[in-house]
C-alpha cells in the first residue's frame, strides 16, 4: 500500500497531456465517440480528486445520478458508457485483481468499486517519488557528486568523481610559441634573438656552452683589426 508522507502539495492546475497515448490507447479508440467524450470528463474529475486519478468528489464515489448532474446528459446515458468504457477495461476498479505494481499504489482505506484511472495513479505516484527525491538530494541512483573534504566529504582518490552539470574549468595549455615550456633550468629559460645570437656569437646547439662575453667582444675586436 501507499505509504503517506508529511509533504504538502499544491496540486498544479494542469497535467500533461500526450496526444499520441491518447489516440493510441487501443482499448480507448473500441469505444464510441460519446463513451471517449465521457472519460476526458471522468479524468478532469480524477485530477481533482484526493487521492488523484480515483473517481472522488469531496472523498465520496459519486453515483451515476450524480455523476449526470455534474457532466449533462441523463442517468440512463452514464450507466450505458461506463458499462461501455470498463467491458474494454479502460478503468480499474478498487477491489478488483489488479497487477501487482499497481496493488501497492491503492490508499489504504478505500472502499471497493471505486472507478481510477491506471495511468493517472502511476503519473501521480511517479512524481511523489521524484519530489521526495528532490528533497534529499536527488534521485539515489545517481552517482553522488564529489563532495571537498572540508564540506564533510570523504571520497578516496581511486572514487568516481560526478562532476555535474557545471564541472569545473579545464585550463589549456601554454601556448609554446608564447611562452617558455616549464621545467628546464633557469638558464635555458630565457630566449635570445636570432639577431643578438649572430652579434654575440651565440648560436648553434652549443650556444649555451659559449664563452664568458668579455672574451667574445675580444676576439671580435681581433677579427676587425686583421680585417683592416
């Protein structure tokens, strides 16, 4: 049976409509266009209902007098098209055999012979469940996120790890002609133009091995004089 829970909620003016179910519903399209025209009317009556999708008004079953009171047409109209509507079994009723995953979603409580609709019963019992899922912190059978061990954290580093909808940044990488790769010695750090390198000697793949300056500029001084 359905366990009662100590949320409140505002049942939405709406609910969603799929037209292709509609027209698809094979036990629905045997019957007539006044008996189909009669159900929409028993579902609008079902949403309002406490519980949802049971044929309630004010927590009471409403008889077919009533029932023509509240829809037009005569009594002797809605006893035929609900005869109609539950011998293609488009309706369940309380008290009956029902499957088992649709037995445990009857309220305790309920008398028998009262008309529900299947679908609306499991839209509704579905949704609870998501607005439970909701308050704890999301459907359980989802990863859980990866939480820092300062907010109470525990995850060892070989754990997945969810990042989410909003995972974090992943920052490229330097663009080598833009910046001096890491991790070389600070003196291979520094780059020097092809112009200085030709005017100090400083290039090939030796460069770094060159000599202290004051013996460069000297014997660049010895060239131009034999030059001259």
């Amino acid at each position: 049976m359905v366990k009662r829970t100590s949320i409140s909620v505002r049942r939405p003016p709406w609910r969603k409509w799929y037209p292709q179910d509609w027209r698809a519903d094979a036990p629905l399209r045997m019957c007539s266009f006044a008996a189909r025209g009669l159900w929409i009317d028993l579902l609008g009556l079902m949403h309002e209902s406490t519980p949802v999708g049971f044929l309630l008004v004010n927590g009471v079953p409403p008889s077919t007098r009533q029932l023509a009171g509240l829809l037009g047409g005569t009594e002797r109209e809605i006893k035929k098209l609900l005869a109609e509507l539950g011998f293609a079994n488009v309706y369940s009723v309380t008290g009956s055999a029902l499957p088992a995953d649709l037995g445990k979603l009857i309220p305790t409580g309920l008398s028998s012979g009262i008309l529900f609709s299947r679908r609306m019963v499991r839209d509704e019992a579905k949704a609870l469940q998501d607005r439970l899922n909701g308050r704890t912190g999301g459907n359980p059978n989802l990863p859980p996120r990866d939480i820092p061990e300062h907010q109470g954290g525990d995850r060892q580093d070989n754990d997945p790890v969810n990042e989410g909808v909003n995972p974090q940044a992943n920052p490229q990488i330097p663009d080598a002609r833009g910046e001096a790769p890491t991790g070389l010695p600070p003196e291979e750090n520094h780059t020097t133009s092809p112009v200085a390198a030709r005017a100090t000697g400083l290039e090939g793949p030796h460069a770094h091995d060159s000599a202290p300056i004051a013996d460069v500029v000297a014997a660049a001084t010895a060239r131009l004089r034999m030059v001259s």
